[in-house]
C-alpha cells in the first residue's frame, strides 16, 4: 500500500496518476479500483473499517489519497516572537 496525503488542491491525484500509474480510482468510496482517493470522504461510511480490512487484502498494492485535515502545527518559538 502507498498512502499519500497533504494537503487540500496540491495535486495529489496528478502525482499518483504521473509517478504511480494510478488509472483509475474511487473517489471518496472503498471501492473496487487499486486507488481510493479522498479517504477522508470515505471514512464517513458506516462500514469504512470493515470494507477497508477487505479491500487491504484484495489490494494490497493500492495507493490511497487523502487530505491533510487539521490546522497544521506552529512552533512555540514562533508563539514566543509574537509576544
């Protein structure tokens, strides 16, 4: 499995169709192609723990694209010099 991830719009789809060979992908779904892309979609599903065991074991070479969610991290130093 590749996972790649980052964050929203920096072309993460374009670098694993350009450098990975993805072709084809499931967007926001655990589906039936060798790419999820939009993982973060998916794991709204009520049955995303379940269906992503399985899919691992039919695909285990599969790249799974998601979004960096959170705000990102600020170093206190960097705190500090806006004191």
């Amino acid at each position: 499995m590749i996972l790649v991830t980052g964050g929203m719009a920096q072309g993460k789809l374009d670098y694993a169709m350009s450098r990975l060979g993805v072709t084809d992908y499931d967007d926001g779904v655990v589906g039936d192609t060798d790419c999820i892309y939009n993982l973060q979609k998916a794991v709204m599903n009520e049955d995303f723990d379940s269906r992503l065991d399985e899919y691992i074991m039919l695909h285990p070479h599969c790249v799974i694209i998601c979004d960096e969610i959170g705000s990102g991290t600020v170093s206190y130093t960097h705190l500090r010099a806006h004191e």
